[in-house]
C-alpha cells in the first residue's frame, strides 16, 4: 500500500497502481468493496473493476 484516502470511505493506492476501495452504500446498509487494476495486454492498458 502506497497511500490510504478515508473520505467517504477508505482508498489504498497499490504499488502496481491497482485500487481497492471499501465503504458503504448510500442506498443499502451494506458495504462495498471494489477492487481496480490495470492489466497491461501488448502495448494498450486497460482498467479492470471487480465489486462486491
């Protein structure tokens, strides 16, 4: 982990410039977790979102 935002939730930058981001939900008492990364094929870069 590189650094670690909490405004309305929590953000911790990776060091291979991934997210994973967790907080809760405005509409539900649930919590969300999202984890972000680029994935590198040849020469583009895409970025690739998982939630739950």
């Amino acid at each position: 982990m590189t650094y670690l935002v909490a405004i309305d939730g929590f953000r911790f930058n990776l060091e291979d410039g991934g997210r994973l981001i967790v907080r809760f939900s405005g509409a539900e008492p649930l919590p969300r977790v999202y984890c972000e990364t680029i994935m590198e094929i040849g020469r583009w870069s895409y970025w690739m979102r998982v939630e739950s």
